[in-house]
C-alpha cells in the first residue's frame, strides 16, 4: 500500500471492503466517506455546489463511523446527494 493512499479497496467475495486512513480520526472518517462514493463514481469529477452540515450521534467510534457512513448513504438515496469532499469538524 502507498504511505499516502487516503483509502484502498480490498478483497471480498461479495461486499466492497475499503480501509481508510489518516493521520487523524477525523481524516480517516473524511477518507471513508470518500472511498463510499468513489465505489459509485470518480469523486474527482463531481463539483461540491450544495454544502450539508451532519450531526451524528454514537457511543463510540466504531459506531459513530457505522452513523456517519449511514446518513451519507440515507442523503444519497433520499435526497439524491452525490458528495466528492468531506470536512468533519469534530469528534466529541
């Protein structure tokens, strides 16, 4: 793997399987939301012109990421939001 690779997909026999990384928690969060909508299209060529702002809620990170990943998803579906960048503020 490259020391600077955001995220890579790995092996699965059925599911997309990415790991992300980062030199923060909240960058390794931002990278898997990216790897998310990269498996739909090439993120590099989707323009941000609408700007959401999420809150998610967890008891922990493990679940706060399952959350974050969801409502990216559940925004895609029902709001058809494609997003190609990622800014998390905080993780409290």
């Amino acid at each position: 793997m490259d020391k600077r690779a955001k995220f890579e997909f790995l092996e699965h026999t059925a599911d997309v399987y990415i790991a992300s990384y980062g030199t923060t928690v909240e960058e390794a969060f931002e990278n898997a939301a990216t790897a998310l909508f990269e498996v739909m299209t090439d993120t590099k060529k989707v323009k941000p012109i609408i700007e959401d702002i999420i809150i998610v809620e967890a008891k922990d990170e493990l679940e706060l990421l399952y959350n974050w990943l969801e409502i990216l998803i559940v925004n895609f579906e029902t709001k058809n939001r494609l997003y190609s960048k990622f800014n998390i503020l905080a993780l409290n």
